[in-house]
C-alpha cells in the first residue's frame, strides 16, 4: 500500500517539477536562438561608422545589464558592411545608416525579423577649428581651389549629400570620396581637407578638433538607422535583446545625447 503523502509536499513536488523544467533554456536551430529569454551569448554587431561612439557605450551599458552575455562590434560603412553580411561574414545584428540599405538585406532574405528604426540623422559641414579657407555655407566649399571631401555616393553619407547638392543647387567638386563618414571626417582633422561634410553627431564626437557649420538644405536629407538581428545566426535571443536595448529608454538616452534625433 502505497504510503499517504501530506499535500504540501505533494504541492512542493510539482513546483520543483516545474522548476526544473522551466530553467533549463535548451537551443532550438530552427529560430536561432534560446527557447527562454536568456541573453548571455557572445553576439557580433555591425554597425554604421557613425554610430561608433554610441554603440560602443551602448554594448558596455548591455553587457552589464546582462550578465554573462558579450558583445564585439565592426565598424564600417554601411554599404561595406552589406558587402561583407552578403558574402558571408558572421555578423549577429547589423545597424544601418539608413533604410535603402538595409532594405538590401531584406530583398535577399538575411533578416530574421523587421528592421526596427532607433534614430535619425543629418549632415553638417565640417571644417579645421581655424577654418583657414574662410569656408560658411556649401558654396563657400565648391569654390575652386577649395579640398571639400564627400562620401561616395554608395554609402549613405554620400546619397545624403547628393540629395543636399541638388537641393542647394550646388555642384560639389570633391577632392576625394570616401567609403565613410569616419574617412570624411579624417581627411579633415589631418589637415588633408578644408572641408567635409559628415553627420551632425560626429561633428559633436570631434569636439574641438573641428568647427561644424549648419546646413539648411540638410533638413531634405534626413537619415533613419535601422538596427536587425540577422537569420539564422546561433544567439537569436541576445541579439534581439541587444535590439530591444537600443530602441529602449537607455539606448534612447545614449543616442539622442550624442546628437541623434528621434526615429
């Protein structure tokens, strides 16, 4: 005859029971990720070069917010960095520079989920803190004799700025086109340049080693970033954490006080 169990223990047995079946998160291959809501992998984010200050405090903020997971970070031009998803490199969440481009990776079926945008952007006119080529408006930088750098028109810097020429109805004439608003930016704080035009935001990431001088016709030309977890990559569940991260009210706060406006 079977012994008479009190209920509590009885009770006590089945939260146990489901206890034990609750905390184990197993991994399932068919949607990339864990089947609970852990977020302690080790994730890889590609990111716009304009984004670089942001996000590599905003990985910092994640990693502390979730114990155990970690977070590398590649930073390039977001043309650059589709070449290099398509082709194969291993990449866990990528972060456009605008939404033409990461619509490439939709069109080829790379992303496990809707992009979500997390910010906006514009361009500004940087020159030399002395600006020694007397350079205030965009005309100023298409006069001849004047080494104004742009981004090519592949990378969205670069489309932002045709977009700006045409509605300035100016005609740029660049000393060189670079493949990021980070090589633009470059050009000029070595003096290689006397003006380029890049993000607002990297204008106030260079401090004092540039001056920014505002463009009216930017405000035609406004950037949406879209940030996306990538198909079929082994930590879904980190990675849309990481994304959920930066659309939420921390990530918010990091790129709004570096200059980002509201998506």
């Amino acid at each position: 005859m079977a012994p008479d169990l009190k209920p509590s223990l009885v009770v006590a047995a089945a939260v146990a029971l489901l206890a034990t079946g609750c905390g184990t998160g197993t991994r399932d291959a068919g949607d990339g990720g864990t089947t609970g809501d852990a977020a302690d992998g080790s994730i890889t984010v590609f990111a716009a070069a304009s984004l670089k200050e942001s996000f590599t405090e905003l990985a910092a903020a994640f990693e502390q917010a979730h114990p155990g997971s970690e977070v590398s970070l590649n930073f390039a031009g977001s043309s650059d960095l589709v070449t290099q998803i398509t082709e194969g490199a291993p990449a866990d969440v990528f972060a456009s520079a605008d939404a033409e481009t990461m619509a490439e990776l939709v069109e080829a079926g790379l992303l496990a989920g809707e992009p979500v945008d997390v910010a906006t952007n514009t361009l500004q006119l940087v020159v030399p803190p002395d600006n020694p080529a007397g350079i205030s408006s965009l005309a100023d930088a298409a006069r001849p004799g004047v080494k104004t750098v742009i981004c090519a028109v592949q990378v969205p810097c670069g489309a932002a700025a045709a977009m700006i020429e045409q509605s300035a109805g100016v005609d740029l004439t660049p000393a060189s086109e670079e493949s990021s608003v980070a090589d633009v930016l470059g050009k000029v704080t070595s003096g290689e340049a006397d003006a380029g035009l890049v993000y607002v935001t990297d204008v106030r990431a260079a401090g004092d080693a540039v001056r920014g001088i505002p463009v009216p016709e930017a405000a035609d030309a406004v950037n949406t970033y879209p940030v996306a977890v990538l198909a079929d990559r082994p930590e879904g569940a980190t990675s849309r954490a990481f994304v959920e991260f930066v659309a939420g009210a921390d990530g918010q706060a990091v790129l709004r006080t570096a200059g980002f406006g509201a998506p």
